[in-house]
C-alpha cells in the first residue's frame, strides 16, 4: 500500500531492497497494490472498504505501507479513515519501534554513539485516546452516546452534558486485556533480550485513573517475570531521560499517545526521520510495517526523500513473515551504506536520491 506523497517512491526502493534479498535467498513474494490515499479518496470517496479488508485478510501475510496524508484532505481524515482503521481491524495492538543508532549516522546528541543508543519502543496500538471517541456539546443540555467496538469487548457511553460554554471532549479508553496483551509482549521482548530493567510510562500523576490503571496491570504482569525489573517513569521525564541518558534503556513500554510522541523524539535521537521504522503488529495475525515519518508532501515525486526507512521497516516485516536472515543482512546492509558515507540523501547530508540509496542498499546485499 504504497499511500500518500513520497509513500510510493520510498515504497519501490523497498520492494526493490526486498525482492534483491528474496533472489538471493531463495524465497518469493507476491505483491498484490492497494492504492487506497488521498487520490483514490478525492476521486472515488472511499477510504477503505471492509471488503478490501476482509480481503487482505484472506489473501495477504503483511501490509508494507508507505505512508498516508495529503493537504488536499483536512487532517486526519486518511490517517484515521485508512491507518488507523487498519490498525484497529487487523488488531495490530503491538506497536514496535526500534530506537538505534546505526554506525556511520550522525547524532545530535553529544558524545553519544551507537552503543548508547540501542533500544525498542512497544507502544500499545489500539487504545487510550486513540479510540476516536470524542465530540463537541454547544452551550446547554444534550444527550451523547459514544461506543467503541472491539474484538476483546464493547463499551457504551451514555453522557447527559449541561454546559455554560462550548466545550469539546475526548475520551481515553484502556482495558485490562488490551493493557496486559502489550505489557506481556514487552515482558517477553525483555526476557528474550535478557534485559535488566523494562520501563513502562504513564502519567499517573494526573491522569491518574487511566494510567494509574496502567500500572496496575503493569504490576500484575509483572509477578509472571520475577527475574526482570521493572521501573514507571512519566511521559515527560522520560523525555528528558531520553536525550539525557539513553544508554539507560534497552526496552520502553508505553501506552498509546505517548508512544506516539516519544518515539517521534527516537528517531530524532537515531539520526532523523529518514532512519526510523515502525511495525504495527499482531503477533497471531497481519502486521503492518512502515516508516514512523509521513508522507512528507512537498517533496513528492521529487526522488529525494531517504528510503531507508522504508526499507528497515522491510526488514521488519520480513523477520515477522519468518525470514529472520533476510531481515538481519538488510539491516547491515543499511548499516554499511550508511558507515561508508558515499551515497547520502539530502536529510543526510548529501545529494543522493531516493533510489540511488536503494540501490545502493540492493549492491552492498
Ligand atoms: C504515527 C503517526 C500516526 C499516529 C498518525 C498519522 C495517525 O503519527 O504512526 O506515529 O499517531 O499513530
Ligand atoms: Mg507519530
């Protein structure tokens, strides 16, 4: 689904990358186009259908997405009527996001380098005040009803709203199930990485009844993992902590609107945008994996944007579709371009373009 803006461009140079690793591997892929974004919405008014969902599900291991928004359309039209209704249907409520320096990038922050910056970011996918619930009441009496529909439960609200102001609202929503299943699948990346000290963030200091009931189960899940410490930090502390202490952490887990912030701040601290990949995963069904930046409009079609990505989030999807060799070679193949400096795209530094980094990519495989 290559999307919006430079998303077809970044989207062809990772096709290539991984059709290069599929040759020499021997495997095959099967591509199969969903243009659904901006154009096919303005044309047709769809965003997308339940019947092209229904149908990737039948037919596809992965979603590759490019990425979606279009200043034609008003903000969060796509991103919500196409992102995050994939996310939501596929329930992809793991969101992995892997914080790492690789060697030859620069780093803004001061004398820090690779092995201080060498983490993973598990953001929760499906809730808190992602569940799109929300609405405006003019002045006066009103009645709203609000519902969320998930495959793990249902849940209704009924407000009588009386206001002496125009107000607007929005309204979290964390279950136990859905704040288990990602504290779980942070535990066992813990584990299997043998890491000292998970960090879980919140803002249990004023949000306190949905994040206080984050940590709640946080500790819950953490009786299962006696060997594995575990440490809360609140959202704006660990940004601090972030720029000033990264070595500290190895894996980060996090609810969903601070996900979303603090690992924007990731990838600046892994060198940019350019560099940072993302997969929303369902570990029993299909993930999807693209690149943590948009769509990045003003530069479509201009062949400049950095791929990589793109291609990193290739990598991903590889080692989630169970070729876990292909993914590795990718990544340090990225990892040589980048060391020997040559072919460097603008947000690097240099003058390259979008597919003469793939390229470059495709010959260091
Ligand atoms: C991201 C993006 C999305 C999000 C937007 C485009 C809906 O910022 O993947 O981080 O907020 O999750
Ligand atoms: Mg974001």
């Amino acid at each position: 689904m290559p999307g919006d803006g430079i998303g077809p461009e970044i989207i062809a140079e990772g096709v290539k990358v991984i059709e290069a690793v599929a040759d020499k591997n021997n495997f095959k892929i099967d591509w199969v186009t969903y243009n659904n974004g901006a154009d096919k919405y303005l044309k047709t008014g769809e965003l997308i259908t339940e019947e092209t969902l229904k149908e990737i599900k039948q037919t596809c291991k992965a979603i590759y997405l490019g990425a979606l928004g279009d200043p034609r359309c008003k903000p969060g039209i796509l991103e919500k009527g196409i992102l995050l209704k994939t996310r939501f249907y596929f329930d992809q409520y793991v969101n992995l996001r892997p914080i790492k320096l690789l060697g030859g990038v620069d780093c803004p922050l001061k004398g820090k380098g690779p092995k201080d910056i060498n983490f993973t970011v598990i953001r929760e996918n499906t809730e808190d005040f992602y569940v799109g619930i929300g609405n405006r009441a003019k002045i006066g009496k009103s009645k709203q009803e609000l519902e969320v529909i998930r495959d793990l439960y249902k849940v209704k609200f009924n407000l009588d709203i009386e206001n002496t102001d125009e107000i607007a609202y929005q309204i979290g929503v964390m279950s136990k199930q859905g704040a288990q299943r990602v504290i779980k699948y942070g535990f066992e990346l813990a584990k299997k990485e043998k890491v000292e000290t998970a960090y879980f963030v919140d803002k249990a200091n004023v949000l306190s009844d949905i994040y206080g009931f984050w940590r709640e189960n946080v500790e819950i899940i953490a009786k299962q993992y006696p060997k594995i410490k575990h440490e809360f930090m609140f959202v704006d502390a660990i940004t601090m902590w972030f720029v000033k202490n990264p070595e500290w952490f190895k894996v980060v887990i996090t609810p969903n609107m601070f996900g979303d912030i603090i690992t924007d701040l990731g990838a600046m601290i892994q060198g940019g945008l350019g560099l940072a990949p993302g997969g929303n995963i369902n570990p029993e069904g299909i993930s999807m994996f693209e690149p943590i930046h948009g769509s990045a409009p003003k530069y479509k079609g201009m062949n400049i944007a950095d791929p990589l990505a793109t291609i990193w989030a290739g990598a991903m999807m590889l080692d989630e579709i169970g070729q876990p060799k292909s993914a590795e070679i990718i990544v340090k193949a990225i990892e040589s371009v980048l060391k020997e400096g040559k072919v460097r795209t603008k947000d690097l530094g240099g003058k390259n373009t979008t597919s003469e980094m793939g390229d470059a990519v495709v010959k260091k495989l």
